[in-house]
C-alpha cells in the first residue's frame, strides 16, 4: 500500500482512538459523583454504551493505530532510532491505560463499585499530554 495512504489510516485511526479514550476518561470521572437510585441507573445506561462503543470502535482503533503504525517503521527502516523508541514506549504507556480504562467501564457498568482511584480522574489530562508528546516526538524527530 502507498506509504501516504498508510499515513493517513494511521493518524485516522490514531484520532479515533485518543477520541475514544477521552469519552471513556471523561464518562468514568463523571459518573463517580452519582449518588441516588436514579442517577445510579442512568450512570449504568451511560457507561454501558460507552463500553460499546469502547469494545467496537476504540479497541479496533487502537488495534490499527499498532498495525499501521509498525507497518510504517518499518516501511521506512526507523526502528533503530531513538524517537521512534520514545514513541512507542508513549504509545505502550496509552494502551496499557486504555486497558485500564475498558477494564474500570467494565466493572463500574455492571456494579456499584466505589469511585475510581484518584489518578484516573486525571487520565483524560494524561491522554492529551501523551498525545501532544508523540505528535511532537514524530513530527520534530528530536533525536
């Protein structure tokens, strides 16, 4: 496939998946706060079609995001470079935290577990600073 196309199905999917985790990052932080029967139900509905969403479209994302992603380091022989490694191991940061997100929509979908620990109401702040690094670290190839 032409290495333009590859580049633009991976930054579509790169876009899909941050998008998706942010949704998954904001929904869980706001939906701590419910409280009365009522809201605990509507809190249910909520996460549970964010989890969807998560399992149909954010996954699948990030899924691409790695195939494409290796597909043009190595189409283009940077893998011993050092700004890849940097990113890559941004990107390994990202995954492990979308599954640490889909796990927590999981369980907060199907029970009424206590909030989330503090740091993952921090986690949409995280996604976009991670995301600003690597697109940083992949446009400038600082090193």
């Amino acid at each position: 496939m032409d290495y333009l196309w590859l580049k633009a199905l991976h930054i579509a999917a790169v876009v899909t998946w941050i998008g998706g985790m942010l949704v998954a990052a904001v929904s869980i932080a706001a939906v701590t706060e419910a409280r009365g029967q009522q809201e605990i139900a509507i809190r249910s509905a909520l996460l549970e079609r964010v989890r969807r969403w998560d399992r149909r479209v954010t996954s699948p994302a990030m899924l691409l995001v790695w195939i494409l992603g290796l597909t043009l380091a190595l189409t283009g022989g940077w893998f011993p470079q050092v700004w890849l490694l940097a990113k890559l191991t941004l990107v390994l940061l990202l995954s492990a935290l979308h599954g640490v997100l889909s796990g927590r929509l999981r369980r907060l979908a199907h029970s009424q577990e206590p909030a989330p620990p503090a740091v993952l109401r921090h986690a949409g702040a995280a996604v976009v600073i991670a995301t600003f690094v690597i697109v940083a670290i992949a446009v400038t190839k600082p090193f």
